[in-house]
C-alpha cells in the first residue's frame, strides 16, 4: 500500500473521507461497490492509486459520501467543461410563451 503522503491530493482526500464516512455510514467496500454499480476491487484501486480518480468517479464517490466532490478534489472545477445556465421564465397560462 502507497504511503498517503506520496499520492494525489485528491486520493489523500478520498482516503481521508472515506474512513471518517466508513465509521458515520456503517458501509463496507462491498457493500458501496453494490450501491456504486462498481466492482469491490474498483474501489480499492481507487483508494490506493491504481486507478486515476477521474472527475466522473470523484462526483459519483462524493455523491455516496455525501461529500461535496471539492473536498475530494479541489481542482476538479479546472478538469470539467464550464456548464452556463440560463433561467427561463414561462406564462402559467401557456408555457409555451417565455416571459420577456
């Protein structure tokens, strides 16, 4: 097993969250694994840096820890595609016609 301080922020993060929700939730590996749609192995290769934790497997990891996924990875803004949104009023009597 790595040492902690030699692996990725985000991975040292991970670690970190996972043991402190592990106690709170009262989840195994397999048992996250399940809930995940992932394997038990693909956890761990995460946790230990086998696999690069991408900003897909922090978001769906946060979402299980009900962390938000920047304290699992504090760069993660800079690796996904800015996403604008626009608020869209509509009339209650026909939806279909915005309001100006």
């Amino acid at each position: 097993m790595p040492k902690t301080n030699d692996l990725p922020l985000a991975v040292q993060n991970l670690r970190k969250i996972w043991e402190s929700k592990k106690s709170e939730m009262q989840f195994t590996q397999t048992e996250a694994a399940k809930e995940l749609g992932w394997s038990q192995g693909a956890i761990s290769h995460y946790l230990n840096n086998l696999t690069e934790l991408g900003s897909g497997a922090v978001v769906k990891l946060a979402n299980f820890l009900d962390v938000d996924p920047l304290e699992i990875d504090p760069t993660l803004t800079s690796k996904i595609p800015n996403v604008n949104s626009n608020n869209v009023a509509y009339h209650s009597d026909n939806m279909s016609k915005k309001l100006k």
